[in-house]
C-alpha cells in the first residue's frame, strides 16, 4: 500500500479518539464489564483499549490487520476488569472488516462468527448446563455475528446500487448509440430522397443550358428555356413534398403521399421530354399483375430506383431507346423486379456531371428492403436490375 493509502480517515481518527475518552472515563469511574477478575491490576484494562483504539485508525485502510489484532486484544481484555468501550470498539472493527475488507474476507465473516456463536452457546450449556449458559452465545453473538451481519447487508447494498448506476450507465450510451444510429440512418435516408427528387431534374436543367450555351440559335435556346422551366418548377415542387414530409413527422400529421409504380407513365413522359434534344427514347414494360400492389415502402423503393436510372441515362446514354420494365411474381410471396436497360457508349454533346451517389442510393434503397441489386455494362446497353421482396422486410444495417 502506499503512504497515502495508509492514511486514516478523519472519521476514523474521531472514532479513535472518543473511544479511548469513553473507555478512560468508564474505568476512573469504576465501570467494568466484570469486576469479579482479579488476575491482573485494574489499569491492565486500559492496554487493550488503548490498542483497540489506535486500530480504528486502520478500519478502512487496513480491515485486515485491524481484526485480527483486534481479537487478540478483544481476549487480552477478559483476564482484565473488562471495559464495555473495548467489546463497542471490537464490534465496530468486525464491522469495518466486512464492510471495507476484501470481497472473499466479506463473505467468510458472517458466516464464520455464525458459526463461532454457535459453537460458543453448545460449549457454554455443556459446560455449565444452566439456562445462564445462553447469554455466554447471546453476547458472542452480539459481539461478533451481529456487527458481521449488519456490515455484509450494507455492503451488499452497496454492491447493488453500484451494479444498478452501471446498469443505468449502459443503458444511457445503448440509448444514446441507437439515437445515434437512428440519425445516421435518418440522414441517409434524407440524403437518399434529396438526391432522387431533385437530380432529375437538375440534370435535365444542366444539359438543357449547356446545350443552349453551346448552340447559340434562337429556336435551341427557346426549347432549352422551356425544358428548363418546366424542370425547375417540378424540382421546386418536389423540394416543398420533402419539406412537407419531414414537417409531417415532427408535428405527428399524416404524411404526403409518396410517389408509387403507379406514377411510372408520367415519370417516363417526363423523362422523353428531357431527352428529346438527345436523341432518347423511354419505353416502359409494366408486367405486373392488376389489384396487386406492393408494400409502400417497397414502391417507393422502386419509383426511386427507376428515377435514379432515367436520371443517369440523362446524363450519359448515347442516342437509342431507354427500356425500363417491371414485373412480380405472383403470391403474397412473389418478388418485385425492376430493371431499366440505357444505350451505352460514348456519347456526342453535353454532358451533365455525375458523383456516383446515385448508385449507391440504389443498393441501399434495396439492401434496406432485404433485396437485390445490380448495375453494369453488358455489351452496349448499361443495364440496371433490382430485385425486392413484395411485402416490407427491412434488415438491420
């Protein structure tokens, strides 16, 4: 131990000190706890308090040499006239044992002076066999069990509220983890749905002004204005649905309804307007059977996905036909299949940046339902492929 360590506590120094007064006034006023021995002079009683005393100065500190010592001076004390301040002092120090001792020594005492008061009450009636016999066991009892008892309850008080503060710690950083998780997640999601609405249309705004920059004819600019029009008032109308959603979920309102497969004839009416002045054509397969929609979260998946690929085929297809097509399986059970094929090669003209964002918003989108997706050249075409379980299954990220 270090010096430090071996400090007493400023408790422990007022407890030694009001013991040794209480036990000095107790003997000068004649008070023993058995006047009747007489194998020793009187003052030979102050010894044992005087020891007991100095060790309530290592109760906390050093429980494990203050007990043993204890007892020693505990017995030293009955061949004396005894002082009732000796036998409190020797309680505190089983006490303290328990309370401040190791976990193994905390856990023996209260059963060995169990078993010690046991022992002492049979010993004392076979000795004796009179009913006094029971306060011999009755006092070690009170002496040495009682005290053990009472500071094994305490500690295991202790012990219990501590694990309860861990316990209440642990579940403070789960909750603050999954918090975290859950704006994380929110976030993505968020980005997911910023990049989707407005990329589109961003896109056609970005090709459509390049274009008009780059062939400086009246008619050009006049349709480039147009698409550009058109395309900012759709991605402005877009913005105020996101906004709405998200002020729906903190005020707890019904939310916007969001776009579903339903909405794909338009989607691609919008995309033709887009991506006439290069040279593109969208065509759409909807082999889906009738009356059989799928989760809305799913849909909305799938709208988004058909989006993101109509949007980098803005971008980059070369001139040719743009085939997207969707179908299901039948049953509770089928699965929902969308795939979007775009001419691919190198392509003539303006072309509008791209980040790979939106790929990345495509498997997660998919990943989050529990389902597939791809997305690669195969020859020529550049071929999206999604594949999503009907019915919403999410899987934790």
């Amino acid at each position: 131990m270090t010096e430090k360590s071996l400090r007493p506590h400023r408790d422990d120094v007022l407890l030694a000190v009001v013991s040794a007064l209480a036990g000095l006034v107790l003997w000068s006023l004649g008070v023993y706890s058995s006047a009747d021995r007489h194998f020793l002079p009187a003052w030979a009683a102050l010894v044992p308090l005087a020891v007991l005393s100095a060790l309530e100065l290592l109760r906390r500190t050093a429980p494990a040499v203050a007990l043993p010592v204890g007892t020693a001076g505990l017995i030293a004390d009955q061949f004396t006239v005894g002082s009732l301040a000796t036998v409190v002092v020797f309680t505190d120090l089983m006490y303290a044992a328990v309370v401040y001792g190791r976990p193994a020594t905390a856990r023996r005492l209260p059963v060995t002076t169990g078993l010690i008061t046991v022992a002492v009450t049979i010993a004392s009636l076979a000795w004796m066999r009179t009913p006094q016999a029971l306060l011999i066991g009755v006092v070690t009892g009170i002496v040495s069990f009682a005290p053990a008892l009472t500071g094994a309850t305490l500690r295991n008080h202790r012990e219990a509220a501590v694990a309860a503060r861990l316990r209440a710690e642990q579940t403070a950083l789960l909750a603050e983890m999954d918090r975290s998780q859950a704006v994380a997640a929110e976030r993505a999601r968020m980005a997911r749905e910023l990049h989707d609405m407005v990329a589109n249309h961003l896109s056609a705004i970005a090709i459509h002004s390049t274009a008009a920059l780059s062939i400086d004819t009246a008619q050009t600019s006049r349709q480039a204005l147009g698409v550009i029009r058109e395309n900012s008032v759709q991605g402005l109308a877009e913005m105020r649905r996101l906004i709405g959603l998200l002020r729906d979920a903190e005020t707890g309102q019904d939310p916007v309804a969001v776009p579903t497969l339903d909405g794909l004839d338009a989607l691609l009416g919008q995309a033709r307007t887009n991506g006439s002045a290069s040279g593109l054509d969208f065509v759409l397969h909807d082999d889906r059977p009738p009356g059989q929609p799928a989760a809305a979260p799913v849909e909305l998946a799938a709208y988004r996905i058909v989006q993101e690929s109509l949007t980098n085929a803005l971008k980059h297809a070369v001139p040719g036909t743009v085939t997207v097509r969707v179908a299901r399986g039948l049953g509770p059970g089928g699965r929902l299949t969308v795939a979007v094929d775009s001419p691919y090669g190198e392509r003539p003209g303006p072309r509008a940046p791209g980040s790979g964002a939106g790929l990345i918003g495509m498997r997660e989108r998919a990943e989050l339902l529990g389902g597939e997706f791809a997305a690669g050249a195969a020859g020529r075409v550049w071929r999206v492929r999604a594949v999503l379980p009907a019915q919403e299954r999410a899987v934790a990220r």
